[in-house]
C-alpha cells in the first residue's frame, strides 16, 4: 500500500471522508486538483458549522471523490 492510500485509509477510518477525498485531490497536484479543494473546503466548512453534511454535499463529494480516485489509479499513485 502506498503512503497516499494508507492516508486516505486512515482518514476514511476515522470517518473523515471529505479529509480523505481532500488529501487525494492533493495528490493530483494540478489546477483541478485545486478547483476539488475548494469545493471541498466549502463541503468542509458547511459540514462544521451545519454539525452534518447535507446529501446534496455528500453526492458532490462522493463523485469528486471517484473521479479523483480513478486518475489516481490510472497515474499509477494509488
């Protein structure tokens, strides 16, 4: 397991989806990963203030999340 997937298993473990989403957009370190980071960072900031993420953040993240896990595994980082 690489260090990358070991992080975003441990932050999926302790049921920080939108950290573990937030590292793998890191990772693609390029000007999408960066756009990922700030809609993520408002999934963030919402979540924390709401104390919950809506279904509408948590279908937005979640398929964020899969097009970013699939570059990841075609770039060979995962």
């Amino acid at each position: 397991m690489t260090n990358l997937a070991a992080q975003i298993e441990t932050a999926t473990d302790n049921n920080e989806h939108t950290e573990a989403t937030m590292i793998a957009a890191r990772a693609l370190n390029n000007t999408l990963g960066n756009a990922y980071l700030v809609i993520l960072q408002e999934i963030a900031d919402t979540h924390e203030l709401n104390g919950h993420i809506t279904p509408d953040h948590r279908t937005l993240r979640d398929t964020i999340q899969r097009e970013i896990f699939t570059t990841l595994k075609l770039q060979g980082k995962m």
